[in-house]
C-alpha cells in the first residue's frame, strides 16, 4: 500500500496536459509563440553555455539588474520564478493555509485551482458568462468576504480571452485589501494592459509575466513574481533558492535585449488574430472577443468533430466545450498559419 497523501491531494483531480506527439505539427493548441525566441538567445545560450559553467549553482545578478530594468521595477520587487507556474505556487505557499478561502474564475488558468487545491484551500469560483464571457466584475466583488485570503486572476484571461481594465482591477483591489490579489499578465503585449504601474499603491497587489508565450522560450519555464519589496522578501523565504536554472536566467536576459523582434512577432499575431476574425465572421462562426493571441470560437455540438478534423490535416488546436459550451480555443500563430487554419475550417464547417 501506497503511504497516504494529504486528503486534500486524495480529493484532487489530476491534470494531463496534451503534451505529446506536437513536434512536426501547427501547435495551435497551447498559446506558444509559433515561430521560435529571438536568434539573440540562441546566440546567448551558445556564448555561455560551457562544461564548467553546468557546475555552478546560478548566480542572478545580472539577469535580476536587466529584468527589473526591463519592467521598470526595482530589483527587490522581482521574484524569479520557474515559469508563471511557479509564481502562483511561491505566492499560495506564503499565504495560503489549509481552509483558507481563495477565489478564482471559471474558465480559468487551471494551475490557479490545482496549486490551491494542493495546498487544501476553499477555493470559491466565479463563472464568466458564454458567449460574451465579460469579466463578472459585480459577481467577482460580491464573493469577496472578509475570510478571502488570496484572489487569482488572469488579464486577458484564458482560455476566454476576454480583458480587465485597469479601474477595474483597483476596485478589486480596494475591495479586498487583506488578500493576495494576483494578476496574471501572460498575455499582456497582445494587449498592452498591466497593472505594474500600480504596484507602490496597492501592497496587496502581485503581477506575474512569463517567457512562455510572446518571448516562445515555454521550454525553458521562465517567469517573474512582482509586487513591493517587504512581499517579495516574504515570497523569497517560501521558494527554493535555486528554483530558475543558468540557462533560462541566460535566455531571459537576452530575450528582452531584442525589443523589435518581439515587436515584430506581436504586429504579425494581432494581424492574424483579424484574420481569423474576419474568417470566422464569414463561415458564421461565433467567437468571444479576444485580447490575446488566441481565440475562442464557439463551434456547437461540433467541438470535438472540428479539433479531430483539424488534428487529422497536422493542425493542433484546443477543444474547451468541457467547460466552455461549443468551446475551441485556437491560437492566432501566423499569417501562413491563419490562412491555412481557415481553409480547413471553411471544408469542415460546410460538412453536411
């Protein structure tokens, strides 16, 4: 017999990613940058990589002075972190205990409920609402109580795409001046709103970035945690000293050394992102408004039939009708990409 976990861990769901048997396809599936990281890094992995640089444990100095300088943070108001995941664990870890009651969204980031759920919380969740799935700002701040001890949320959202503005998002804040409020901004240059500019007002407020979408290192598992400097010592002091290795702190540094390339690759996505708009439009297919580098089409009871047909020409995309009705999330890739998306599309959706 197995050694018994925690019930909050027998009570859990897993989760399984569809990782597997995605090289050699249009990924479309997971909101990854689809052309590839800025040659800069590549060049910057080779310049440092070496025999003797494998056998140091990593020093941050360097990529700590360049990121805070990227964000226009100061360098005690950056945590790094192993991908964003990692920031929501570190930030659960320091102020969350067990019956602590914490709230998300549904549909959401699955990894805010799995790191809550580890960690034995009451999780309260608020429902976006299909098809417009707006942000339920008035539901979200009636469900706030005096026991709410952390508030996880996601700007744009996935898998809706949708967005919050910032008056919004310091309403909540106001509203819940005793609990962590996180803003996850994993998407924000498709969308250019973030709450960094607020972080010397609100000492409840915490902002997470990653190197997983726009920057396309999502191998690396690259992120950042910030918010004032007396809760980041405290979110230090729950993370493991050595959590980020040498080589994604190397890729990160280069990464936003190279601005244009970044900006270039966000010009091409929303140019795509239109595109499959005004494809959908003229196919008759319904879609939520999106302010990221993906959208969610609803496709009806024929979700599951379009993410196969797709699958079966090479094409990975994302069936949500699970939680979202009709629900297929596609990632905007490409020009090339979107134009070959909707050519399969227009022969599927005219399928009798």
């Amino acid at each position: 017999m197995p050694v018994s976990p925690r019930p909050a861990v027998v009570a859990m769901a897993p989760y399984h990613p569809p990782t597997g048997n995605r090289h050699d396809k249009v990924r479309l599936d997971f909101n990854e940058n689809t052309v590839g990281c800025s040659p800069r890094v590549i060049e910057a992995l080779r310049r440092g990589l070496s025999a003797e640089a494998l056998t140091v444990y990593p020093d941050y100095t360097s990529v700590r002075r360049t990121l805070s300088g990227f964000f226009q943070v100061a360098p005690d108001e950056l945590l790094l972190t192993n991908g964003t995941d990692e920031a929501i664990q570190v930030l659960i870890n320091t102020y969350i205990d067990d019956g602590d009651e914490v709230i998300t969204l549904r549909p959401s980031y699955a990894m805010y409920r799995f790191y809550s759920e580890v960690a034995g919380a009451k999780i309260v969740e608020v429902a976006y609402v299909p098809p417009a799935v707006e942000f339920p700002l008035t539901e979200l701040l009636a469900a706030i109580t005096p026991r709410t001890r952390a508030l996880l949320i996601s700007n744009p959202n996935n898998p809706t795409g949708t967005s919050l503005e910032l008056d919004s998002i310091e309403r909540i804040l106001n509203a819940a001046p005793n609990a962590a409020v996180l803003i996850d901004e994993a998407y924000f240059e498709f969308c250019g709103i973030t709450a960094l500019g607020l972080l010397h007002r609100y000492p409840n407020l915490f902002v997470s970035r990653t190197f997983s979408k726009v920057y396309g290192m999502a191998a690396m598992r690259m992120g950042c945690l910030f918010s004032q400097a007396a809760n980041v010592a405290f979110l230090h002091k729950a993370q493991s000293p050595y959590s980020v290795n040498m080589l994604a702190a190397m890729a990160a540094e280069a990464a936003v050394q190279d601005p244009d390339y970044i900006a270039n690759y966000v010009r091409e996505a929303l140019a795509s992102r239109d595109l499959l708009r005004q494809g959908f439009d003229l196919l008759g297919i319904t879609y939520a408004p999106s302010a990221a580098n993906f959208i969610l089409g609803y496709f009806g009871s024929r979700a599951v039939q379009v993410r196969d047909a797709l699958r079966e020409q090479a094409i990975l995309v994302r069936d949500r009708s699970y939680e979202i009705p009709g629900g297929v999330r596609i990632t905007v890739g490409t020009l090339d990409q979107a134009r070959r998306v909707l050519a399969e599309l227009e022969r599927i959706w005219k399928r009798t």
